[in-house]
C-alpha cells in the first residue's frame, strides 16, 4: 500500500525495521493482534447493548432513563478517564496497565452478565468503562513505539477503522447473541462474551507485550480530572434523565452548572501549567497541527453516529417489533461498507483524500434523512432502507478514518498517548451526548403508536442530518 500520509516526524529507519521478517514479523503480528483485540472489545462494548435493551428492559423492568445510563454509564468512565490512563502508562509502563485494564474490564464484564438489578448493572457498566480507560491509551502508545515506517501507517489504519466500526459491528453482534440465548443466558450474553476473550488476552499479553521500556514519572492531574468528571456528569445526567421526569428545575441549573465546571476546569489546567505542573491535557499536544479541530469534528461525527445507533436499535425492535437477530443483520451493510471505507481509503488518489472526508460526511447526513424520512410513517425496513443505511456506513467510512489516522500521523511519538487520548476522548464523549440528546429527542416526540413512533424517527434524522453537515464543515477545515 503507498503511504501518502505526512512523514512521521522521527529519524529515518531502514526497510528491515519498518516491515520485520520472519520470528520478528511473527511476534510483532501477535502483538498487534493482541492490543487491537483490546481495543475492539472496549468499543465494542460501547454498542453492543444498544440491541439489547428491550430485553433488559423487560428482564429487569428498567425504565427509560435507566436504560441510557447503561448505556451511556460506560462510556462516561472510558471518555473521562482516558487521557489518566495514557498518564498511567507512562508512569507504570504500557504493559502493566494495559494488562491491569484488561483484568478490570474482564472481570466488570463477568458482573454486568450477573447483574441482578438495573442498579447493579449501571454501576458495573462504570467499572468497565474504567478497565476499558486503562487499557485503551496504551494501545496507541505501543503502536508509535513499537511499529515504524509502512506497518506504522497501516497499524493507524486499522487501529483508527476498529475505533468507529466496532461500534458497527457490535449492533450485528449484540443481535445475534440476545438471538442465539447460549446457556438462556438472553441479554447478559452480550457482557459474558467478552469474558473467554478477555482471558484468552490475559495470557497472551505478558508473553507477546514488548519488555518494560523506561518510565516517565508523569503526575496525574487530580484537580483537572476531578473537576472534568463533574462537568461531564452535570451535563449528560440531566440530559439523560430529563425527559422521563419531565425537566424539573434542577436539570436546568445542572446543565447551567455544567458551563461553570467547564469554565473551572479550563481555570485549573491553566493554574497547573503555571506552576509547572502537567495538566490533563498536555499543552504541547493540544498545540499539535489541527488537533483540536479534528477533536471536535470526531466529537460531532460520533455524537450523531451514536445516537442513531441508539434510535434505530430502538425503532425497529420497540416501534416494528424485529426480534433482536433481525435488528442486528439489518446492521450488516452499514458494517460492511464501513470496513471498506476505512480500511482502504488509501487506495484513492492522494489529491482526493482531503476533499473524501467532508464529501464521506455529506453522503452519510443525506442517507440518514433520506432514511428518516423513509421510515417516519411506519414502514419496515425494506431494501431501500438497507440501500441507504450502506451508503451511510460508506460515507462514515471515509471520513472517520482517514481523519483520524491523518492526524495522528503528524503527531511526534513522545506525544502520541496524549494526542490520541485526546480524539478517543471526544470520540467517547460524543456517543454520550449524542445518546442523550438525540435519544431525547426521539423519545420526547415519540407517542403511543407505531405512527407517532415513526414519526419521531423522522423528526430524529432530520436533527441529525443537519448536526452531521455541521461535522462536514468543520471536517473540510481540519483536512485541508
């Protein structure tokens, strides 16, 4: 594959260390397949649920504002504490704390399967977005140390394609399992699958992770940290729990709280620079060529993306009554033609690369309306619709991707973990709003009927189209 992508800024290196040969090459794959694997579970699990939650709900008669805290509960811990995690690797080493991670979401992930109530499951979900933190910086961190020149280039690919797609791929899967009742396990199958994988890792990683390296003795920045989970608390509980209890007062002066934590937390980072500490986010990063913007293009992009996840999972399994395999395959063109999208954008001519990215988002904001508009009085989800959710996937495909990959690709290596932190953590935190906000929405016009159900669809995906312009816009900037 032609690397097109700007040259890493780090010394020249031969072919023998860009691309190993034989045992070299062999250790190498397994330690990609080990961290990548990792990393697919923690997004994985970020989705995986959505096509489970009418059967949670009927299983442990949760209501609607519980169910978006399962959902999104996990995602809160792993956005917030990701850029700690990245943090923790530097002072503990990679491999230590990928491995601790491992265990943590190993073992969270055996309690959600035996969660007894909707109370347990919401605070297990915590615990695994808290292993899913620790174990996910260091997979970037190992792929700048440990890979160099062309297997760099296509381990960013792949690391950058498993980040969105799992979110696919974990509506497939989650359908089939709630589908297959392994065990009658239903729901929990989609949180005790990860436990064989996860032990599986558990083995495999002290053999295949490279040795210790030296240690930087980074502090963590508990102000900053502390101050961020309030603001991020503030803003999503009331967005999530607002409608069901009809916007009492303190949802709007926790929302109007949440501005004021921002502000504070943008006070103490600046507090902690001055006095030489190291704040959450490292200056040196946040400064790195169009990071921010593509930050906040991927914060959108994902905002919309998950939140459509959220809807739809809902619609056709609540609204159409697709059993939870039927909703799930009805995934598979999206997943299909996204892994396309992001595993071989770079295939297209390198003048078109920065003009792919806001025409990918154009097409997916286009299909989604024309989706939307589809569905709203009340018809299945037909061929055309399967035609349109393919195009949607593509469309993602070849903006999330490339977007991210190109970005990082600049990134110097000592800066890697940070700047990766950083996109992850607007990734993760725009699943969350966009499961609130736009599973608000949707839920506040939807009625008793199916028709006013399907209407609320197409209300949703007009709100998410034009969200997902907005993403085009700033992505033209940041690609450019």
């Amino acid at each position: 594959m032609t690397q097109t992508l700007p040259p890493e800024p780090a010394p020249a290196v031969s072919n023998a260390a860009a691309t190993p040969t034989g045992h070299g090459a062999r250790r190498t794959v397994a330690l990609l397949a080990v961290i990548l694997t990792g990393q697919f579970m923690a997004v994985l699990d970020s989705s995986i649920v959505n096509v489970a939650i009418p059967s949670i709900r009927d299983d442990l008669r949760t209501s609607g504002s519980s169910l978006q805290l399962i959902v999104a509960g996990y995602v809160i811990a792993y956005a917030v504490l990701l850029v700690t995690g990245a943090r923790l690797g530097d002072r503990f080493s990679q491999r230590r704390v990928f491995i601790a991670g491992l265990a943590v979401f190993t073992a969270a992930s055996l309690a959600c399967g035996l969660a007894w109530d909707e109370t347990a499951l919401i605070v297990f979900r915590f615990a695994q977005g808290i292993g899913a933190a620790a174990m996910v910086p260091q997979v970037m961190t190992l792929i700048q140390r440990d890979f160099t020149g062309n297997a760099r280039a296509k381990a960013l690919s792949l690391y950058s394609a498993i980040i969105s797609g799992g979110v696919v791929i974990g509506q497939v899967l989650g359908g089939l399992i709630v589908y297959a009742d392994l065990f009658e396990s239903g729901w929990r199958g989609v949180f005790l699958v990860n436990v064989p994988i996860g032990l599986a890792l558990l083995v495999a990683a002290p053999k295949v992770l490279p040795a210790d390296s030296a240690r930087y003795h980074r502090a963590v920045d508990l102000p900053g940290l502390g101050m961020l989970t309030v603001a991020v608390l503030l803003l999503v509980l009331p967005l999530v729990l607002g409608h069901e209890q009809d916007w009492p007062l303190w949802t709007w002066i926790s929302l109007g709280a949440s501005v004021i934590a921002v502000g504070a937390f943008l006070l103490i980072e600046r507090v902690v620079a001055v006095r030489g500490g190291e704040p959450l986010f490292a200056r040196r990063a946040l400064r790195a060529p169009r990071l921010l913007l593509t930050a906040a293009t991927l914060f959108v992009v994902m905002a919309t993306f998950g939140g459509w996840m959220f809807v739809i999972a809902i619609h056709l399994q609540s609204t159409l009554g697709y059993s939870a395999m039927h909703a799930g395959l009805l995934f598979v063109p999206m997943g299909l033609t996204f892994a396309l999208g992001s595993l071989y954008w770079e295939r297209l001519p390198a003048r078109s690369h920065a003009r792919m990215i806001p025409a990918g988002l154009v097409v997916a904001a286009v299909s989604m309306v024309a989706m939307g508009m589809l569905l709203r009085e009340g018809a299945g989800f037909g061929v055309v619709a399967l035609i349109l959710s393919g195009f949607m996937g593509l469309g993602n495909g070849l903006a999330f991707s490339p977007l991210m990959t190109r970005t990082l690709a600049r990134i110097p290596r000592d800066l890697a973990a940070d700047a990766s932190g950083i996109l992850v953590t607007n990734v993760q935190l725009g699943i969350v709003v966009g499961i609130a906000c736009f599973g608000t929405v949707f839920l506040g016009l939807a009625g008793a009927t199916t028709v006013s159900a399907a209407h609320a669809l197409g209300g949703t995906a007009i709100a998410e189209g034009v969200t997902v312009l907005v993403a085009a816009v700033l992505a033209a900037r940041a690609a450019r």
